[in-house]
C-alpha cells in the first residue's frame, strides 16, 4: 500500500523531524565495509575497471520543465523574476505565476509517448554503454516512484515510474544505469546569500522567496516542491531520503550530482556516501559517485566538468557532460542541435585525456526524442560500431595527441569557447589497447597524401616504436608507412574515407 501525502500528514512530518533531527546514530554496522566518515570512505575505488572502459553514456533532461519548452531547464527559477524573458514569457502565455505557478505544469506533463524499451534500443544504438534519466533537477520533481515527497512521477504527471521503466530497459540491454541528482540547489536558502551576476537574490536557491508566489506559499504540499522546508527537516527528509529511496529501488551504477552540493554538511554526505557504498558491497557491485569542483573528497569520487575538459592526461579518470544542442539542457522549441561530427570530437578528445563522455540528448514532453537528435545518436553510433576497438577499453597514451587546434585553458567558465571550439583533419588523438596504437584524425585527411605523425619520433617517444603494421581498422590491407627522425610517415590510402573521424591502427612487435 502506498503512503498517502494529505496535508496533516506532511504538517505530522515536519513536526516528528524537528524532533528528531538530533535522534539515532551514525555508526555504521559491525559488518559493514564503509563508515559514514571521509577517511572510512576513501577506501573506495573511484573508477573501477568497467567504467573506465565504458567511456560513452547518454541521460536527459527530461521533466515538468520540459512543458513550456522556453528558454532553458531553469525555467522554474526565472519564471518569478520580474523582467526576465522568462518572466514575459509565462505572463503572455499562461497569467501572472502567482495565478498560474510550475506545479500548474505538473498536471501538462504527461509522457504519453514516452516508451524505455524504445528508449533503451537508442542508447545501444548510439554506442552508449550507460544510460539513466535525470532523476530530478533542481524544480523538485523526482523522475520516480518516491514516498519522500508527494511531486513525483507515479503520483503526478506521467503516473508512471519512469526511472523504473528505464532501469528495466536499459539494464536489460546489457548497459549500466546512472541516476543524476540536482536537487541540492532545491533548498530555499536565505541567510547571507551572494547574488548572481544579474544582481538577482538567491543564488544558492533555485526558487526564490517573493511573497505572493507559490514558492512562499505555506501550502504545507507545494513546500515539498518548491523547497520552502526547514533546513534541518529537509536534509534528511527529502535531500537524504530521496538518494536512499533510488539506491534502494533501482540500484543504479552510477549515481552523479550537480554543483551546490558542497551546501550539504558533510555528516549528510557522509551518511549517503557510506549508505550507497554499503548497499553496493551487499549486491556485490563495483559504482561510481561522480561530482563537480570539490563537493566531495576526490579520492574515492569521478570529478565531472561541464561542458569543457581537461587539457592534458590526467591520471585519475574524469568526465565530462555536455549535451546535444548549443543551448539549453532540456527541450525547447527550435533547439539547435549540433553535428554528430562535432558531438564525436568531443568525445574522442575527452578519451585519449583518460576521461568519459556523459552526453545530454533533450526529449519532448510528450516523451519523443525529436529526429534531428536521434540522427546524431545514430550517427555516432554508426562511427562507434566500425571503429569502436579505438575507444572502448582503451587507454591513453604518452601523449594525448598533436595538431594545430588548441582549447581554452579553464573549465565551466570558457564553455562558450568550448563551444565554438571546432577540430580539423589536421589534429590528431591518440589511445591504445593491448600494445597496439590508435591513431585518430578529427577530421578526413586528403585521400593520397602523407601524414606525419611526430609523436612517434625518438625524441619525443623516448624510445623507438618496433612497428610491425599499419592499416586502417576493419580493412585486410596494410598502409604504407616509413619512420625517420621526425616520427612516422603514413600514406593516406586513394580511396573514399570516413567523413566524421578516420582512424589508423598501429600494431607493435612484442
């Protein structure tokens, strides 16, 4: 039998948890391998083997925000700033949001094409070998069948679990499930409080307090939406509470989180970590935590950068998540959506660095992934079936590659760069895979010429490299090939090459 959320029962919640927010222990048990304490944590592996092998994931955001499909996902946000393009927006379109608040959204977002099945048969197409929803964004919604919060997707909406659905058909696909949380930012928080660079108020909150709104309301319902909760009550009773609910329901092998969460007091995080990791161990599962700056200890977490990447071989793995268009996360009318060809750069950039691509695609509210986005899943997944060996289980090189194409040095803060950053034939990437060398070109080389590769050149290998053979991936036939002092000099074949990314395999003697 479900828990029912009337309003005297919410109002008995709050009350019981300022009660009891001091109450029960935090040491773990006897048995279990993690204790709820950084230094315990630590212990944890943060990148095991499969993950560094993946190298490819897609998820989505996809939710209530998806309805107006204006502007960007924070439509929530900006819909209460008066003069805004958001603000103008929802007043022309749907009244004053004191009258027409986002919880009117709620009952518009129904996902009556969403289908995982179909969903999931994408994703392997596309190449991914991990897949997983948005499981909920800074709004408040959760993407699942919750008990901690009445604004979820079996109560409301759609009515259906669909990060149930999903786990059920991307797992049985063969792919690993990831859950992304952004719910730290859903907190109303007041005290002390920077503004944005719009010199707009609550920038550690993603609804601010303007009397008169749905956000102050005292509507004890629409409080567990738009985080109008006592701190105390709501970091274990909603941030916390949720995180235990999907560890426990769906079993995800990666659980990813948005910034703000260093907002969260450690004993909090510490509780999650400890609480994840000790379920894990108990299913007998290798997962991974990933975050953004240092919102957790990098020892035993994946640090993720948004839309941007490192501009060296870091050692420890990392991540990047970009997404498919130029601008906003979710779906809104018009998007731009990028080339597979750029999309695909991407991500043979951020492996031959040792990182992993985490790629956003924008579904409608209906459920529909529109064409022009599937077409590049598709297109990737084409490139990725033929030279697939160069990507997947691979690791860097010495170097990550050459070529005359440099990137912005910084992460989030030059992503507009990032953006407009486009590669040429001329640059290269490198990655290897049981002692062979692969060697690939952003870009389509002229069919005919020599390409000089001058990383295989003694002064900068600092060995000489025993090659044995030098062909292009999937074809019997070898390529010509001559090394000298400058590195190696391969023969572009005279014949018809892959337009996104050409890839040219080295095979060492042993």
């Amino acid at each position: 039998m479900r828990k029912a959320y009337p309003v005297q029962m919410i109002a008995a919640t709050f009350l019981a948890a300022l009660l009891c927010t001091s109450c029960g222990s935090r040491i773990g048990k006897k048995e279990d391998p993690y204790k709820p304490d950084w230094e315990s944590l630590s212990k944890h592996e943060a990148a095991p083997d499969w993950f560094r092998d993946a190298k490819f994931g897609i998820y989505f955001h996809w939710g209530v925000y998806s309805v107006p499909a204006f502007d960007n996902e924070w439509y929530p946000r900006w819909m209460h700033f008066e003069g805004h393009p958001v603000y103008e927006h929802h007043l022309a379109t749907y009244g004053h949001p004191s009258q027409f608040g986002y919880h009117d959204f709620v009952p518009m977002f129904r996902a009556e094409h969403f289908n995982a099945d179909e969903w999931a048969d994408l994703f392997v197409k596309a190449g991914a070998r991990f897949a997983g929803p948005v499981a909920e964004h800074h709004d408040g919604f959760s993407m699942w069948d919750s008990d901690a919060t009445p604004w979820n997707a079996m109560d409301m909406g759609p009515k259906r679990d669909i990060t149930g659905e999903l786990e059920k058909a991307i797992k049985g696909r063969g792919l690993k499930f990831i859950t992304t949380f952004h719910h730290a930012k859903q907190l109303q928080r007041y005290d002390s409080l920077p503004v944005d660079e719009n010199g707009r108020g609550y920038l550690h909150s993603h609804y601010p307090y303007f009397k008169g709104m749905p956000p102050s309301s005292d509507d004890p319902v629409l409080q567990y939406l738009y985080g109008n909760i006592p701190e105390k009550i709501w970091l274990k009773e909603v941030w916390l509470a949720k995180l235990k609910e999907v560890v426990d329901q769906y079993r995800p092998d990666i659980m990813w989180f948005d910034y703000c969460l260093d907002l969260i007091p450690d004993t909090i995080r510490e509780d999650y970590c400890a609480y994840y990791l000790n379920q894990a161990a108990k299913w007998g599962k290798e997962v991974v935590i990933v975050r953004k700056q240092d919102d957790l200890p990098i020892k035993f977490t994946v640090e993720d950068l948004e839309k941007s990447r490192r501009n060296y071989i870091d050692p420890a793995p990392w991540m990047t998540d970009e997404t498919v268009s130029t601008g906003s996360w979710c779906y809104t009318e018009g998007l731009e959506i990028k080339a597979a060809r750029d999309v695909l750069h991407v991500l043979i950039d951020i492996v031959s660095k040792n990182g992993v691509l985490l790629l956003n695609i924008s579904p409608m509210a209906d459920g529909t992934i529109p064409d022009n986005q599937k077409q590049v899943l598709l297109d990737i997944g084409t490139w990725l079936n033929k030279y697939g060996e160069a990507i997947y289980g691979t690791r860097p090189w010495y170097t990550y590659g050459e070529g005359p194409t440099t990137q912005p040095e910084g992460d989030f803060q030059f992503h507009r760069d990032f953006l407009k950053l486009r590669y040429t034939a001329k640059d290269v990437r490198y990655t290897t895979c049981d002692g062979n060398i692969y060697v690939i070109f952003l870009g389509t080389p002229e069919a005919g010429s020599e390409v000089l590769l001058g990383a295989f050149s003694l002064e900068n290998a600092g060995k000489s490299m025993d090659i044995s053979r030098v062909s292009l991936p999937g074809s019997e036939g070898e390529l010509n090939w001559e090394m000298n002092d400058t590195g190696l000099l391969v023969m572009i074949p005279d014949a018809e090459l892959n337009k996104l990314a050409v890839v040219i395999k080295i095979e060492l003697r042993d």
